[in-house]
C-alpha cells in the first residue's frame, strides 16, 4: 500500500480524523484539507504519533470559498500529480440565519455540496493519473440519512425562499448522493470509482456550536449516539478495502450497499441538471 496517496477533507476531528488515521496506518501519503490551524495541527501530530507514519500533510482551505479551493487544489497538483483516494468529508450544520458565501452562494450549499464538487472536479487529472499508473482511484463522499428530509426542488437549492439550517442541511446531503452517483457514471469505464456513505449517528463535533433545535436534540442524544471510530468504518471501507474494488455509484451505510434511498436520490435526470448547475456556479466543467 506504501506510495498510495489520499486527501481527507475536514480532517482535523471527528469522521475525517479518524478516517485520515487509518489511512497513515495503511502506509498512504495523507493530506489533510482543514480550514482550522490550531487543530488541524494538532490533529495531524497525533495521526503521525499514532500511526507511525510521517506522511501526513496539510493544506489549508476554507471550502466556503471557491478561490481557496481553487488555492488548495493547485498546491496540491504542485507536489504530486497521483490521487488514489478522496475523501470529501467536511460538512456543518448552518445556523438559521441564512448566510451568503463571499461567492453569493448559501452556505451550506456552497461548503457541503460545491465544495465537494469544486474539489473533486479540480483534482481530476490526479485521479485519473492514478486510474491508468496504479490500476484504480476512488472519491468517497461523506452524505446522511439526512438527505430523506430534504425539501429538494432544483429551482430553491438554496432556499431563497424557505430557509432553515436543517432544511438546508438535508438539501445539501441529498446533493452529496446525486453528485456522487452522477460523477459515478461520468467516470465510469477510466477505473476511478465513486461512492457515498450514511457514517451513521456520531458523537462527534457535529452541530456542536450550531445554535438551534436540531443541535439541542443533538446534544441530548450524545450518549446513545455511535463514536467517531464506528462513524469512520463506511469512510474507510469505501476508501481502502479491496471488496469495494470497482464497484460504483452506491451508497452505503455500515460498509453495506444501500438501495432504500428516497426515489429522487436515485433519480439521474434531477442529478444531471444539479451537476450542469453545479458547473455553473463555480465556473468548472469535467
Ligand atoms: N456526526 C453525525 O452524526 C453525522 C451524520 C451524518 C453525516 N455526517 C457527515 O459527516 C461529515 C463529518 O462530520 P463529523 O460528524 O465528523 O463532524 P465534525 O467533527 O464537526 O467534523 C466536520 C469537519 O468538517 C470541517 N469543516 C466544516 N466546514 C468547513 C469549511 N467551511 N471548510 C473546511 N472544513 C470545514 C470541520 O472543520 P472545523 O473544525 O474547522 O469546523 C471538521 O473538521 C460531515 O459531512 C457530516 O455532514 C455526520
């Protein structure tokens, strides 16, 4: 497995820490994407003391804004021009003041969906160098239960009309299952796969600081709620295991194969117009 490289995105707590970790366990090269120095580096000593591993990278960004993923995506391609694994994890829950990204976008659409889109789109040639040079590459991308909820109608995405955190949560999680299943068939037959995942209930830093009902109920429920190591196990079965080897466009829950989504989350007309808008808001096509 040594020389494999994979970028996790969010990875200075909860699901993506711990997803980073088992990757520098594995022997890849690990680059985490975080926007928050003091515990991305923290983070990122004790994956190195954990895993025994040096090659733990790190480079910043804020997914809430396009130049900056643009920024990281080139500052990646500058130091390796192979990607054999991306996990696009980071996500929030907004409160329910609706806010504008410095690209006018809501920002929950624009850091949970877009960021993933932007990203991914970005690091493409990297994938497909390490389709051809290394036999397979795999983009995994952390989505939610969450997506049932979601009140989706293409024309308010990004709920001008309509808003609330949650709602807005639920919308940008049924993006995460469109985009993963329509960039599954785009890429298919060039042995990069993609995937998406429920990691299920986890006590992590989710909603943490958010104010509002959801994140209360959320707090209560910590107890009963699964830890960070059961919520990573889909994330890196997705990412490494050899039993997933080409398979595409699924989306599991507990390292299985989820067909019980709602009817729109599998529906390919819907995800080909989010992608064509997806294209148009951040100024990308692949
Ligand atoms: N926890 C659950 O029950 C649950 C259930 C279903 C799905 N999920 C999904 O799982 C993923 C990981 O969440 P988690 O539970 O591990 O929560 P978490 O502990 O809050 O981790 C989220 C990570 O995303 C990062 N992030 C958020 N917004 C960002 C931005 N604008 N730019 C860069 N990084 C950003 C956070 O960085 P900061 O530390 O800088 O905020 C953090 O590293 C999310 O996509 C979430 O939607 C979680």
């Amino acid at each position: 497995m040594k020389n494999k490289i994979g970028i996790v995105t969010g990875a200075n707590s909860g699901i993506g820490k711990v997803t980073a970790l088992a990757l520098a366990k594995q022997g890849f090269t690990v680059v985490m994407m975080c926007r928050n120095r003091a515990k991305a580096e923290a983070a990122q000593k004790e994956i190195v003391r954990l895993s025994g591993n040096p090659q733990v990278e790190m480079i910043w960004v804020d997914f809430a804004s396009q130049r900056q993923i643009r920024e990281a995506a080139a500052q990646f391609l500058s130091m390796h021009d192979c990607l054999d694994v991306l996990v696009n994890n980071a996500g929030f829950l907004a409160s329910d003041k609706r806010q504008l990204t410095e690209d006018g976008i809501e920002a929950t659409f624009a850091v949970n969906h877009l960021g993933y889109f932007l990203l991914t789109g970005l690091l493409m040639p990297a994938l497909e160098k390490a389709a051809t040079q290394n036999g397979e590459a795999r983009v995994v991308c952390v989505a939610s239960e969450a997506h049932r909820y979601a009140p989706f109608n293409l024309d308010n995405v990004q709920l001008e009309r309509g808003y609330s955190g949650i709602k807005a949560y639920c919308i940008s999680k049924l993006c995460n299952i469109l985009f993963t299943a329509e960039l599954a068939r785009r890429v298919a037959g060039k042995n990069i796969t993609a995937n998406s995942l429920h990691p299920g209930a986890v006590n992590s830093g989710f909603a943490q600081n958010t104010p509002g009902w959801f994140a209360w109920l959320f707090k209560i429920a910590k107890p009963f709620l699964m830890s960070e190591e059961e919520g990573a196990e889909t994330s890196i079965y997705l990412a490494t295991s050899p039993e997933v080897k080409g398979i595409s466009g699924g989306y599991f829950y507990k390292k299985r194969l989820r067909r019980n989504m709602i009817p729109i989350a599998k529906d390919e007309k819907i995800a080909q117009q989010l992608w064509e808008m997806s294209e148009k808001l951040t100024n990308i096509s692949y």
